[in-house]
C-alpha cells in the first residue's frame, strides 16, 4: 500500500511540475500565470500645494523559456539556433491604477500616465486599468491625462 502511494504522490508530482519546468531547469522553468500591478498616486493636500507626476510604465507576461531549437535551429535563428522556444504562461493577468487628487484649499495636481498592457501569447490574457481623478474643498484643480493601450 506504501508503495502504491508513493508511486502515486510522485506520478501527480511530476504531472504537475512537467509544464512549470518546461523551459529546463537552467531558466527557472515556464510559469503557468503571470501577474502585474502597477499603481501611481498623485495627491496634493492641505493648503496651496502643487503634485506633479509623470509616469510611463508598461506590464507584458512571461515570454516562453530559452534553449535550442529542434534540429539546432539552423537556419531559424542567428547565434547556433539559442532563443525563445513558443510556449509561456497560460494566463496572463495586467492591473494598473493611477489616482490623482486635488484636497483642501488651493492645491493643484497634475498627472500624466502612460500605460501599455500586453499579453505574451499567453491562453488568457486580462487587461485592467482604472484611472480617477478627483478635486475636492475650495478652489482646487485636478488634472490627469491618461493614454493606455491593451492588446
């Protein structure tokens, strides 16, 4: 019965390690999901401040793992056929926030976001980005210029 267990816990192991590490050991495998967070916060508070902020960023899944291509490659790719072998995570999860806020008596904030949010030939790939902008109290200003771009 011991040894049918065994057989057993080390069969499910190796099923489910076999696509996590796909890429060899050497380049720490391929993982089954990819996670990014992004988020940028702006305020200026309290009485005449001025924040400013200016942000680029962009957030992409894990490529697929290196090593050599079938038959060496020849002909594929430059340097002996070394490069990305297809494959990747099979979900792929991109969540970006930026928050700008203008409180009190006065103040000013000004926020510029760039973000890009890409998959990387994942299965599933899901995109998020939420952008607020708020200006609240006595003659405050609140100025955010948001450019995303999912694919």
């Amino acid at each position: 019965m011991t040894i049918r267990r065994s057989l057993l816990a080390a069969a499910t192991l190796a099923l489910l390690a076999g696509p996590a590490l796909a890429g060899g050991l050497e380049t720490g495998g391929v993982p089954l999901s990819t996670t990014n967070q992004f988020s940028a916060t702006n305020v200026a508070a309290g009485e005449y401040n001025y924040a400013d902020q200016s942000v680029w960023a962009t957030q992409q899944g894990a490529p697929g793992g290196y090593g050599m291509l079938p038959h060496g490659g020849q002909g594929m790719l430059p340097h002996g056929g070394q490069g990305m072998l297809p494959g990747g995570p099979l979900a792929v999860t991109n969540v970006g926030t930026a928050t700008n806020v203008a409180a009190g008596i006065g103040n000013v904030a000004d926020q510029d976001v760039t973000l890009i949010q890409q998959g990387s030939g994942a299965l599933a790939t899901t995109n998020v980005f939420d952008a607020t902008n708020v200006a609240a109290g006595l003659h405050n200003f609140a100025n955010q210029d948001v450019f995303a771009i999912q694919k």
